[in-house]
C-alpha cells in the first residue's frame, strides 16, 4: 500500500464503448436534426387518396390479368419479342464482357500504372453516369428503331459494371501470391494470367453470370425506348389494354429471369 | 558471386531501410540473415531481385548490375534467382502442378504457359523435384488443399525449377510448427548443397539459424553489426542485434529440444 497506481483508479469503474462522435452536443443534435428532416420529408409528400381509390380498380384488372395470362393469341410476337431479347443479352453480355476484361485490369490501381489507371476510371465512370435509359434513347436516335440500338446499349452498361468490380477485386488480391511470379521472371502478359487471374476468376464468373441476368432484364424495359426486344412487345399489349398479354410476358420474363438466378449460383458454386 | 555494394533503399516516407549495405555471397554458400522485425531484412531480399527498386549502391550477380538493367534484361536476371517466400505465395487456386511449372515462366512463351504445354523436360523436372520432396502423388490437387509444410515443399520446388543460382528465402519458417520448420531449413539447406547453390536466408528464429547454416548475418536498423559463425553469437552480440533479453535461458533450451526431435525423426524414418 505504498504509492498511489493508475490502476486504482479504474477498478470498479464501469465500462462502455467509447461513442462513434465524441461530442455529446454534437451527437444528440445530428439525431435530432436527423429525425426532424425525416419528418419534413415525409409531409412534404402529397397522396391524392382519391385518385387512389379510383387507381385501384385499375391496379385490380391488372392483377387479375394474372390469373388468366393469354399466351395464345399474340404467341408470334411474344415468341420473336424473346428470341431478340434473348440474342440481344447474349451478344451484348459477350461484347461487353470481354471489352471489360482489359478495362478492369487497368482500372485497378495496383497493377496498371497512373495515366492508364485514369483513362480506364473515366471509362468505368462515364458508363456508369449514363443510366441505360438515357443511353438506349441517344442510341435509338442514332441508329433508328431496332435490337442493335438495345445491344449497344447493354454492351456499354455491362462495362461500367463489370470493369469496376473487377477492378476493385483485383484491388483486393493477395499481392504475395501475384509477387511470387513476378519473380520468377515472368513476363506481364504470363504473370497475369498466372499471379491474377486465379485469384480473381471465381468473382469473374459470378459477376459475368449476374450481369447476364441484369442484361436479360434491362432488354425488357429497353423496348419501351425502342431499342427492341420482348420490352417493345410489352409496351405494345399496354398500349392496346391487353393486360392478360401482357401478363403473360411478364411470367415468361420472371421465369427466365428465375432460371439465370439459379443457373448463376450452379455455376458461382463450381467454379469457388 | 553475389556482391552488395552500398545497397541503400530510402522509403517515400523518409524511412531508411538500408544503410549503404555491403556484403558478398560467394559460390555456394548458405547464409542466415537475422534480426529484428523492421531490421530491413526483407527489403534487402526484395532490392537484390527488385521487387523492391533499391533506391541507391550496387546488386552484382555474376558481375551484372542488376540495379541497371531494363525490363527485359531484369526479366532474364530474374531467372537465376529463386524465391522462397513467408506464407508460401503458392497461388491458391492452380493445382500443384502449375505452381511449380510456374517457376518456368521465365523461359517459355506466353502462349505455351497459357495452355499449360510445357517442355516435356521441364515438365520431367518438375516431377522430379515433386519427388524429391515426397510429393509426386500430390501433383494435381489444388494447392489450397495442401498442409504448410507440404505448400512451402512445393514453393521450394518452383524456386527450384527456375535452375537458379542463387535462393532468395524469405522467413521460410515464420507460419510453420517447430518440427516442420526444422525439416523445412534442413530440406532447403540439403537441397543448395546438392545443387551448389547459394542463398540468403531470412529468419527470425535465431537457434533454428544456428542450426543449420555456416554463415549468420545480423542486421539492425537497416545495418550490418554481426558477419560470422553460428557460434560467435554471443549473449553480447545477440544484445547488439536484437536489444535487451535472458540469451542463456532461451538458447541452450531449444537446443536439447532438437535433439529429442532429431531422435523422433530417425524413429520415423
């Protein structure tokens, strides 16, 4: 009991974990004024429960649209509507894949060297600005009516998104196991394929396989713009009323779309 | 055969991690570098193949200037280094196979290396060295699938594939169990003896350096303080290098639990 400790201070004082922001003024008022914003926000949103109302019986005939599709009488054109999707998501997803191989190499930072890293990134920012819709609309302008204006579009969206998650999934790989084969004086070219590649292939794979399925769906809404596929089918039976068509080329989409869903993680689960 | 010469490497930061380092390696000798953690013993490696540019002095190999040489050249210089690695640096996800076919890349094409066609002889060789190390039958399992020590074997064999004239080997033992360390040193100290080769040894466990190798480095602060024998590291000399500590207490118990281990091993074998 001789000198006084730090340690006989804190015994018996209880303990919590020290808060995000430390300033207690600071803390309660970023909540407060949080809340309050929130609470503005939702006021200032007008619902017109007339309309409402009315909208709902609308909103019923579609549902009950559903609980007889009619397959039969635009078969045809539901049937080439899918086939054109189905090419366009193909041919765009394949397009787009491989154009975004290289581009994700040399947006990441830790392999490509500055200027690269920067033009790369620009690319990668730009198509991800520029939302499909607004693309789908200069592309339809250019090239006219039609699935090569939806292709054209859907190749430049996959490689906005393919080319920064690559990107960044290279950013994140264990860098030993890409530095062994640098040194054993291999050149790039082999040292990606080798020090990267394996590292990075799985992710490949499943983003590709995702990005098919997000390709697939796009096509339908693309057609709205004109840019073909079973989208301007779908567009067509609203425009007529003919909500069972149209429901049934949205069991047919949702169908698909399920099936490239499992499809996906088959694939995703064999290639860990 | 491998001279340093006023090997200076400065970090960005300000951070001198090699100070004007001189030191030769003659043919075929097998050399420990110790020290503590943040002496530089890694960067030194890393400067004499360049995977760290040395940022000042000279890396002789066989009277080449490595420090000086372009893309291509290095490339080729860096054939006749293999590297042993910390953690292995075995690529995960290729088979065993193409992890040590791997450390040819230097000498095939790219497109041969892309479709995995190599050399029937450097294919023969790589066998041979999967056999050497008692793994043959492992050939075609993914190297995820493998124990430490049979992945440091394999890393062992993909440096050696390279038919290199010097090892670089860094912390070969840092993430393995003390037996396996053991056998690991004594399999890469075996294997420069049959080949002729020389290496520099990074490692931090002092009695397994002892243990094994004829020439012991210290390094302290990106500095030289001790070059000789394992014995001549005194309690004294191990202050200098390392600081502070009960030297006596620590070495002479190692020691007697490697003779019980050599004693385990030649039961087993």
């Amino acid at each position: 009991m001789s000198q006084h400790r730090e340690l006989d201070d804190m015994l018996g004082r209880g303990w919590r974990k020290p808060p995000f922001v430390r300033s207690a003024l600071l803390r309660w008022s970023l909540g407060l004024g949080f809340a309050a914003y929130l609470v503005a926000a939702y006021l200032t949103i007008e619902v017109d429960w007339n309309r409402v109302y009315e909208g709902l019986d609308r909103g019923w005939a579609f549902v009950l649209a559903f609980t007889s599709p009619d397959f039969l009488s635009r078969w045809s054109d539901i049937w080439s509507g899918l086939l054109e999707s189905i090419v366009m998501t193909v041919a765009a997803s394949v397009v787009g894949i491989l154009i975004s191989i290289p581009i994700g190499l040399g947006a990441a930072r830790n392999i490509a060297p500055l200027p690269v890293y920067v033009i790369c990134r620009g690319i990668v920012a730009v198509s991800r600005a520029l939302q499909e819709i607004i693309v789908a609309i200069l592309l339809v302008a250019i090239f006219g009516f039609g699935p090569l204006a939806g292709f054209l579009t859907l190749s430049f969206a996959t490689i906005g998104f393919l080319s920064k998650l690559l990107a960044e999934d290279i950013e994140a790989m264990d860098r030993s196991q890409a530095e062994a084969i640098r040194a054993s004086g291999a050149r790039w070219m082999q040292w990606i394929n080798y020090g990267v590649q394996p590292q990075v292939m799985p992710r490949l794979v499943g983003l590709s396989m995702y990005r098919v399925d997000i390709n697939f769906r796009e096509s339908a809404i693309l057609g709205l713009v004109g840019a073909g596929g079973i989208g301007a089918t779908l567009n067509t039976a609203f425009d007529r009323y003919e909500y069972d068509t149209a429901a049934a080329i949205l069991i047919l989409i949702i169908g698909i779309v399920m099936a490239l869903e499992y499809l996906s993680g088959v694939i995703r689960a064999r290639v860990q | 055969m491998l001279r340093l010469e006023k090997l200076t490497k400065t970090y960005k930061t300000g951070d001198q991690a090699l100070k004007e380092i001189d030191l030769e390696v003659p043919e075929g000798q097998v050399l420990a570098l110790i020290g503590p953690s943040g002496a530089g013993k890694s960067t030194m490696i890393r400067c004499i193949n360049r995977l760290v540019e040395p940022t000042g002095g000279a890396v002789l190999l066989a009277g080449t200037d490595l420090t000086r040489l372009g893309a291509g050249a290095l490339r080729r210089a860096r054939r006749e280094m293999g590297m042993i690695f910390q953690e292995y640096a075995l690529v995960e996800r290729l088979t065993v196979m193409e992890n040590v076919l791997s450390g040819r890349l230097g000498y095939v094409g790219f497109w041969r290396s892309f479709l995995r066609r190599y050399p029937q002889a450097d294919v023969d060789e790589a066998f041979r060295l999967l056999d050497r190390v008692g793994l043959l039958h492992m050939a075609d399992k993914r190297a995820d699938e493998l124990s430490g020590g049979q992945r440091q074997r394999v890393g062992i064999c993909r440096a050696l594939i390279q038919n290199p004239k010097l090892l670089l080997v860094d912390e070969p033992t840092a993430s393995l169990d003390p037996k396996t360390s053991r056998q690991i040193m004594r399999l890469i100290t075996e294997l420069c003896r049959e080949r002729g080769l020389a290496a520099i040894i990074n490692i931090h466990d002092v009695a397994l350096a002892q243990m094994f190798v004829p020439r012991v480095v210290g390094l302290r602060f990106g500095e030289i303080v001790y070059d000789g024998g394992p014995t001549g590291l005194t309690p004294d000399k191990l202050t200098e290098i390392y600081g502070e500590e009960d030297w006596e207490a620590t070495i002479e118990k190692v020691e007697e639990e490697e003779e019980e281990d050599d004693a385990d091993m030649r039961a087993a074998e």
